[in-house]
C-alpha cells in the first residue's frame, strides 16, 4: 500500500498534509491536477490556519496560488492551492 506522502495517494486524494511540505516528504513535479488541497489538522499548541498558510506560502514558490481557505469541519483547515500556468 503507498503512503500518505506517495505521488499516486497525492494524486487520488488531491491532498497533502501541511507537515509533509514542511518536512519536504512530497514531489508533486509529476502531479497530474491543476489543484491540490493542504490540510492542517487541529494540533496541540499549532494554530491549524497558520500552519496551512505557510504550507501555502512554501508552494507558492514551486508555482502554486492559494485559492481559498476553508474550515470544512472544526478540527482541520483547508488550503486549496492552484498550480500556475
């Protein structure tokens, strides 16, 4: 079974956890969507908002926009990010 962090996991869910990108687990170069979600999960002593931002912020210099922020639920936040073009 591939990881969370796999390039085919990526592709089918269309997510990453925010972590991952801090942790430079991911390579999306072969990424086969023009979106991608980052989720940041509700942690002890981490603001969900804050930790999704900056996952933004971090692909935003490979060539990904923040489209919307969103809190689907109470325990995670949402980063929907947009590949350039």
């Amino acid at each position: 079974m591939p990881s969370a962090d796999s390039p085919e996991t990526i592709a089918s869910t269309r997510s990453v956890q925010a972590a991952s990108v801090f942790e430079g687990r991911i390579d999306l170069t072969g990424y086969p969507h023009r979106y991608l979600a980052i989720i940041s999960p509700a942690r002890f002593r981490v603001d969900p908002a804050i930790h999704a931002m900056a996952a933004a912020e971090m692909l935003e210099a490979a060539g990904w926009e923040l489209v919307v922020m969103s809190n689907f639920n109470t325990s995670s936040v949402y980063a929907v990010m947009r590949r350039r073009r």
